[in-house]
C-alpha cells in the first residue's frame, strides 16, 4: 500500500510544480473538444475513432519502452512488479492525455475538408 501512496503524492507533487503546463494542458483539450463537439455531424466518427486508437497504441508501446531512459532508468532495473505496473500506468495515461488532443485535432481537421 506505501507504493500506491508514494504513487499519489509524487503525482500531486508533479501537479504542484507545474499547475501552469497541467492548466494550460486541461483548458487547451477543453477547448479543442468542445469546438470539435459544435461542427457538424457526429461527434465521434469510427474510422477517426481507430486512428486515434492506433495513435495511442503506437504511443504507448513508445512510452513503455523509452520512459525508463527518459527518466535515467532503464528497462533492466525494473525488478519489482510495482515497477512495471507504473510504467504501464504512466506510458496510459501520458498515452490517454495526447488522445485527447489528437482526436479533436482530428475530428476539425475532417469538418474543414471541402465537399465532393
């Protein structure tokens, strides 16, 4: 349980030293969903959906394989399970965070297309 905690608090710690990047990471996706949700159609479009999808396999994979060097670790020195386990949450949710830009990117980018 101490390593779930350590978890948190160094998640909260990250947040407090840069509430700026996270703030202006939360409003700017804010503001690309809700201006991808007011064009027209459907908000969420299948094939636009897999990209995305493919995106954030392609990303995680990424992440899982160089967030250990990024952070002056490496892949070798994950010995424990609890090891793994936040190295697969952080490659996710860094993975998640980026999807969350990419489709509305996305999503505007295929309403400004011309008509056939």
């Amino acid at each position: 349980m101490s390593e779930l905690n350590l978890t948190f608090f160094m998640l909260l710690g990250y947040a407090q030293a840069h509430w700026f990047v996270v703030l202006l990471f939360v409003f700017g996706a804010a503001g690309l969903n809700y201006t991808a949700w007011v064009q027209k159609g459907a908000f969420f479009n299948r094939d636009l959906l897999k990209q995305t999808a493919i995106g954030f396999g392609g990303l995680f994979v990424f992440l899982c394989l160089t967030l250990p060097a990024m952070t002056g670790s490496s892949l070798a020195m994950l010995g424990y399970w609890v090891d793994w386990m936040l190295l697969i949450v952080m490659a996710g949710g860094y993975a998640f965070a980026i999807s969350l830009w990419v489709y509305p990117i996305l999503r505007l980018r295929e309403s400004l297309k011309p008509a056939d």
